[in-house]
C-alpha cells in the first residue's frame, strides 16, 4: 500500500529547511570568541559561592557559537548567581562530535582550573545537549559534571532528511552522525543513556522542526520534559527554545537542587 504524504508532515519539513537554513546562515556571521565579558559570562574572575558551587558551561548546537540564540539563557543563569562560561567549538559544531567533545574537556579543565570548583554543570542546545554525554561517557566528564541539562538535545538523532544531502559528510561530519541511526549514536546510547552521578535534565518542544520527532530527545534515568505540558501557551521552535522564559526556568530549577529536574515542576509561563 502506497502511503501519501501528510500536509502536516509536508509542512514539518518544509519547517526543517527554514530552521536549517536559519541555521547555516550564522557560519556567515563573525565568531564571538574573543568578545569581552557580556553581562556576567564569561568573567574568568568569577568564583563559585557554596549556595552555586558548579559552575554552568553552556554548549551550543550545529551551526551556532556562543552568543547566537544564547543570550537570554547565558545572562539568566549569570543573573541567578552563577558563574557561567561558553565555548566555541567544532568550527561551529560542524567537526566529528568525538573531536567537538575533547575541545569541551579541554574548556571544562580550564573552567575547574581557574575557578577552584570540583565540577561543572553544563547546560546544551540541540547538538550541545548530545555532545556532552560523550565527553561524560567517554572522556572523564562523569567525574567532573554535576547536570547536564539538555534543550531540544539531539540525543537520539533526527529522522530529518536534510541530512541526507549529498556532500554534506564533507562540509559538516556531525550532521550526518546526528541523523537517527548513525553509528555514532548507536554506540553512544548502547546501555546506561545517563552514565555516572551525572543528574540529566532534558526539555523538548512540540514545535521543533529539526530534531524529528521532538521525543528523540528524552534519555532514560533523565527527568524529560515537554515545554507544552508545562506552558501549553509557549510555542518556540527548535532555534528559540533556549530563549523561551519557560524553559529557562526549568534549567535554573534543574541547577538549584540536587538531582534533575522535580518531573512535578511547573515554572511560571510568563514570557
């Protein structure tokens, strides 16, 4: 039997091809890598307090750096009381996901380093939210993070087929192991999907039209959430969830207590 295709699925992946040319668009844009201290982030004076003694390092996704589409999110932790830091990494996280997670714990050495903490917390948008649970499984992090806090994290890949563009393994070898079934993914989420006391916090949108379907996010032994259970009003997409008010509580809720999230946790739905 010969299935049509769907208007609704039509316009998801017509979604898809906006949201990702969006995205391809920052490669344009200058890299904000040695821009001064922004509204308390990255001040390398910073020390921890006992009541935030993790730092938060904040990890962007596939074609972004470490101010596009991250303001909100940076200056709301830094504002919270935490010393928050972001890396550029992966020649805008394009390079092999296995390359982009040494260059995080070589950032995360220097954070531990300069600020006196014993560990991090890392809080990830879409290719951010995945890649540092290779660094944890893989590479030491488990002893070195406290939460890992993923938004719209790609963790289980995308079944968008825009990353099926030939030619596309040469420019960006981490969007094909991103795609769903990859064999990066099959050996990363081979057993424990939350390795070590590392607390994992996921929080995915309804409305994301990249990472397809939207539940490929969620991790097992990780609190996973649905922005729309919490605020049925709010209607961000893939790019905007980091910037969604919503959301962001949710990741100050998930930094301010031992463990993940509470799953019982209702933040305010103010924007």
């Amino acid at each position: 039997m010969v299935r049509r295709t769907s208007f609704s699925a039509r316009a998801a992946a017509g979604g898809a091809l906006v949201a990702l040319v969006a995205s391809a668009a920052l490669v344009l844009a200058p890299s904000p890598a040695s821009a001064a201290p922004s509204s308390g982030v990255d001040d390398w004076s910073c020390r921890p307090s006992a009541a935030h003694p993790s730092p938060v390092v904040v990890v962007h996704g596939t074609f972004g750096d470490s101010r596009t589409l991250l303001r909100r999110l940076e200056r709301s932790v830094a504002a919270a009381g935490w010393c928050v830091f972001a890396l550029d990494y992966g020649q805008r996280a394009t390079g092999p996901v296995e390359r982009s997670a040494q260059e995080l714990a070589a950032f995360v050495d220097r954070v531990l380093a300069t600020t006196g903490a014993r560990r991090v917390s890392l809080v990830g948008h879409s290719q951010g939210g995945m890649m540092p649970r290779y660094y944890v499984r893989f590479l030491g992090g488990a002893a070195r993070v406290d939460d890992l806090v993923g938004l719209a994290p790609s963790n289980h890949g995308t079944a968008n087929p825009l990353l099926l563009t030939p030619g596309l393994s040469v420019l960006c070898p981490a969007c094909l192991q991103q795609a769903r079934g990859s064999a990066f993914l099959s050996v990363l989420n081979a057993g424990d999907e939350t390795s070590g006391a590392v607390s994992h916090t996921t929080v995915v949108t309804r409305l994301d039209e990249v990472v397809l379907p939207a539940s490929s996010g969620f991790l097992d032994g990780a609190t996973n959430l649905v922005l729309q259970r919490l605020c049925p009003l709010h209607l961000p997409g893939h790019l905007l969830l980091p910037s969604d008010g919503a959301a962001i509580r949710v990741v100050l809720h998930a930094l301010g207590r031992p463990g993940p999230a509470d799953p019982a946790y209702r933040p305010s739905c103010a924007p």
